[in-house]
C-alpha cells in the first residue's frame, strides 16, 4: 500500500478530535454484552471505548446507562458507587447520578438557593444506549447526527438463535480488522498438517489445497463484498465475504452447515481492542451441542475468563480475557507444530491473536504494527482497499460528508457464503446467488 505516514497515522489514532475517532463515533458501536449489565442495581461495568474511560450500568426500573467514569467533585471513581434508587451514588462524598448523567443529589452540602443549578452544572457525560443482538450499544457522536442501528440480519432474531461474545485483544484495532478479511492466511495460519473431510469438513481440504485464492472485490456504499476463488477438482470452491463499516465482518460459513457469523472490533484506545463476535441460526435456535462448541474456544470466542485488567494510563476495565496470550506464548506446542497443525497453537482465534498482537510494532508504540515496513502483494486486496476506504471516508468527514452507510441501516442486511460451482467469474457468481437465502430465508448476500 503506497500510503504516506500521515495516512497511516490517521486509521490507527481513535481518540476525540482525530478523524478517524470522529468517523467512529458517527457510527452505533457494542459496549459490552447484554449478559454483563443484566441485573437490576448490580454492578456497574468498567469500559473504555474510543480513549474515554466509562461505567455501565442498569438502574431499578431496568433503564440503561453508559456515563463517564469519574465523579466531577473529586474525580473519584464512580465503579464503586452504590448503583440504588434509580441512579450510580459516589461512595467518596455521595454524589449520586441518573442513566442519563444527570446529578440528581450532592447530599455533603447545605443546599444553597441555586440548589438546583449546582446539579446541573455537575452533570456528567452519558451516551444514547440500546440493547440488540445479545449486545449492548452505544453511540458518541453528535446527537443531532444520530442513526439507526445498522440493519443486520441477526439484529432481528430472537436471542435463542444468536450467541453474542467479547473478548480484549492487546493490538490496535486495524491489525484485528486485517486479519479477518485476509482469507489467504486461513490457507497456512488455521490449516492441519494433513487434513481430512473427517475433521472440519471439505471446506478444510479446498482451503489447503489452494493457498492462492484469486480475489475479485467490489467497493459498496455499506463497504465491500469480495469473492475469493480457489480450484479444486475441476470446479471452484468460492468464499464470499463482506466487510461493513466501520469494522463488521461476515464471514462464510462451512458447506456443510448454515449459520452466519462475524466480528467487529471496538477500539479501547490506539492500542488496545474489545473483539466482539457473533454467530447465529436463522432455520431455528442454538442448542446445548451449538452452545458448547462455540463456548470450547476452538473456533470464536477464544477460552476467556472473566476478569479486571489495568490499562497503560492506569484505569482498570473488566473484560473476558484471553486464556491463550502474549504471556504464555499462546500455549503452542511444538510437538503439535511438528506433527499435526501448521502453528502448533490451539484455537483459530489463539492463532490470530498470536501473529496480530506480535507484530513488529512502531517503536514506542506496542500494539500499532509498523506498516511502513510492510510488502503486500495481490492477495492483501481486501486490506489494501480497507485501509484506503477508510481514511478517505475519515478525511470526507472532516469536510462535512458523512458515510451513505449511515443513512441506510438495510445495507448491512448481508449474508456472506461459501459454495463450490462450475461459474469462475464473480459477476455471473453473484448474478446466481447473490439473492438466495437458506432455509426458507431471503437476503441480500453481496452488492
């Protein structure tokens, strides 16, 4: 990518007032999961999204809340506050605090005349929040400017049929975002030393077998939507894809079975991500065997468990952490390396994580990969034309055009697909399937 350094600086920079911070916050973005904040008065949840350190919580009447983290008096921390009576009480002087940031009570002074103005002026920043998908959202950007919620199609299921998950990657969030467009990488990166149909399907076996997928890509107003083409027996074993703005993936299921399922990657700050991914069912509910395997931690999410971690500038979040990390060298075993799988690490998203946050770094700056030391080649289309999309789309924001994605919330109603087929040209592909739906269902699977 012939990019010059101030173009790379702005896709990896996410904090107020730069421009892709300010692209992201246009945007609704997941904050944590519904199953975290799903008691009423219970405890509140530590986040940071986009570099602002922030509390989660549910009051007594169930309502919502995500609001800054610290009290205005002392700058205390309000995740240790009574979360009682409608509203989050500072347990440092008793200042208590609505869903919607508003001070209902400073109760440490003797109300004065202008009682009622003091509260107001120590209000504290809330951001709107709704609940869809197993996830809760939040969105930050300028209210007047508010969308909907972008429409896809798991959005609008029942929550028996989806399964909703977070977990903390310790990178910038682009390198997450490149790896889950790059489909060469499945072909080495996930692969068995000798793999079979006996183990995770044919799709296994066309994946190995060409690790030089022929990529055609186009650009859409919600994104892309590429196909990638391997050969395979005299036919075509395709993987259609998109990728949905600012940082959403779907991803093509097995041939073998039908669910949807992707990504999204919320940025902590410029060098730490919440990962959160979801897989879902359209033809009927998950079940206890689809609920245990997806919780195993083979494919995504990876083994977590939950917990606290303190952040570079001291604030702590709770997060589900990675069992397999940077610490412990991701577990690998070097036996298994040697005899059965190409890394030797177990767990797709363990492989991943492994490579994306190890990446050469920009010295001083752990977690944002040095890209200016990069060589890409044709099959980086899809990462090449990511970054590209979206500093132009940061950049027209700056002059005043937002993204037509934003206006539209049907265009994320996508469905990605693997299928094998004699047809080698994408258009004549999509012009065949890019309308069929699965199990009675109808969707729009590419552009």
């Amino acid at each position: 990518m012939s990019s010059s350094h101030d173009d790379l600086d702005v896709l990896v920079r996410v904090s107020a007032g730069t421009p892709m911070g300010n692209l992201l916050r246009r945007f609704w973005l997941p904050a944590l999961l519904v199953s975290e904040v799903a008691e009423r008065d219970g405890t509140p949840v530590r986040i940071r999204i986009l570099g602002e350190d922030l509390v989660a919580f549910r009051d007594s009447n169930g309502r919502l809340g995500i609001v800054e983290a610290y009290c205005p008096h002392k700058l205390a921390p309000l995740f240790f506050g009574r979360n009682e009576q409608c509203g989050l009480r500072c347990v440092y002087h008793g200042w208590k605090f609505d869903v919607t940031g508003a001070c209902v009570d400073i109760p440490n002074v003797v109300p004065p005349d202008n009682y009622d103005a003091l509260r107001q002026r120590m209000s504290i920043t809330s951001y709107p929040v709704r609940e869809a998908g197993g996830m809760i959202w939040v969105y930050m950007g300028p209210k007047e400017a508010m969308p909907e919620l972008p429409g896809m199609e798991w959005l609008r299921l029942p929550l028996a049929q989806v399964h909703a998950s977070r977990w903390l990657q310790r990178s910038n969030w682009v390198q997450g975002l490149e790896g889950e467009i790059d489909t060469s990488h499945i072909s080495f990166l996930h692969s068995e030393k000798n793999p079979s149909a006996a183990r995770g399907g044919q799709d296994r076996l066309w994946l190995t077998r060409d690790g030089a997928p022929q990529i055609t890509l186009k650009e859409t107003p919600f994104g892309f939507v590429y196909g990638a083409r391997r050969d395979y027996r005299g036919q075509y074993y395709w993987r259609i894809t998109q990728w949905m703005l600012p940082m959403w993936s779907a991803i093509p299921p097995a041939l073998d079975d039908f669910n949807g399922n992707g990504r999204g990657w919320v940025p902590i700050d410029d060098y730490h991500t919440t990962t959160f991914g979801y897989t879902y069912r359209l033809d009927r509910e998950l079940n206890e065997s689809d609920l245990q395997r997806l919780n195993s931690g083979g494919q995504f999410p990876p083994r977590v468990q939950r917990g606290s971690v303190q952040l570079p500038h001291g604030y702590m979040i709770d997060a589900f952490l990675p069992v397999a990390n940077k610490q412990n060298d991701y577990l690998i075993d070097r036996d298994v390396q040697r005899t059965k799988t190409f890394t030797g690490i177990w767990g797709v998203n363990e492989q991943d994580r492994a490579l994306q946050e190890s990446m050469a770094s920009i010295p001083g700056h752990p977690g944002i990969v040095d890209r200016t030391r990069e060589n890409l080649v044709r099959s980086d289309l899809p990462t090449i034309t990511a970054r590209k999309m979206l500093v132009r789309l940061a950049r027209a924001l700056q002059g005043g055009e937002a993204p037509e994605a934003l206006r539209d919330p049907s265009l994320y109603s996508r469905r990605a697909i693997s299928v094998v087929s004699p047809i080698a040209d994408f258009d004549e592909l999509m012009s065949e399937y890019g309308k069929r739906g699965e199990g009675g269902q109808q969707a729009v699977i590419a552009a």
